[in-house]
C-alpha cells in the first residue's frame, strides 16, 4: 500500500508543493538548511571535473549558508543554487528538482522527509497532440446537431 502512494502523481504534487513551501519558509526566515538529494537528477553549470562529480555519493548533502544560500532560487520545480567544489573551489550552479530533496535538514535535524519517487515527466509527443484534437473533432461532427456550433 505505501508503494502506491509513494509512486502516486498525486502525491508526488503534494510532496512537491511542501517542499517548495518549506524552502520559501526557510528563505523568508533567512535560515541556512541542508538538503540531501538523488545526486542522479542534479545538474551542474558547467559540469564538474569529472573528479569531482566521481566522488559524489547516490545521496548527496549539500549546506547552503553564505553565498550558497543568497545564490539560492526557486525556478518553477527547481531549486538552482551556485556552490563551490573541491579545493580549487570550482563554481557551478546546481540545479535540483524538488522532488529530488528526500531530506531538508535544520540544525543537524531532519525538518521534512520526502518518500515520494521522482518519476520523469512525460510529456504527449506533438503528433499525437493532433491526433487527438481531430479524432474529438470527429466525433463532434459525428452529431448533427453540432453542426450548427461551426462557422460558415
């Protein structure tokens, strides 16, 4: 049972919205927080020297306070923060879906668990998009008395 929830869209969307509640929580209030993520779904501009990225762990904590923090933003599902890597201090913008945070972390303390699973998005490929919109405009057709809804 708690498989299904876990996997459930529906709940991925609420998850997803605490989570974005939360980090605007934490920004208004100017508190430094941990997140630990799937390290598979970040992004990083420009990509890290593969040194880098090598030593990164499957879940990944990451701290923002200082400039990590004042870097930090929320764009549409995705916190995006700018943080420094290894000892030459190699800058990169991090990009990390929301739904990929398991953990925001206060003070050493889990403050909020995510269990839901981060599920790529699929979107309907433009071809059938349109077939869709002629196939329902055949069946509207298909009824006479819809006809009188077209323009002449």
């Amino acid at each position: 049972m708690l498989f299904d929830i876990i996997k459930s869209p529906s709940y991925a969307r609420l998850m997803e919205t605490h989570i974005r509640d939360m980090l605007f929580y934490l920004f208004e209030n100017e508190q430094n927080f941990g997140i630990l993520c799937k390290i598979e779904h970040l992004e990083f501009d420009p990509p890290l020297p593969k040194y880098i990225s090598d030593e990164f762990r499957a879940m990944t904590l990451f701290f923002l306070a200082g400039y990590t923090f004042e870097s930090a933003r929320i764009n549409n599902d995705i916190l995006i923060f700018e943080a420094g890597f290894g000892q030459e201090n190699i800058g990169s913008f991090v990009s990390v879906p929301l739904l990929s945070i398991v953990q925001i972390i206060i003070d050493d303390t889990p403050a909020f668990v995510n269990l839901a699973l981060l599920q790529e998005r699929q979107s309907i490929p433009e071809k059938e998009k349109n077939e869709g919109v002629v196939n329902s405009m055949n069946s509207f057709l298909s009824n006479p008395e819809n006809q009188k809804f077209l323009k002449k």
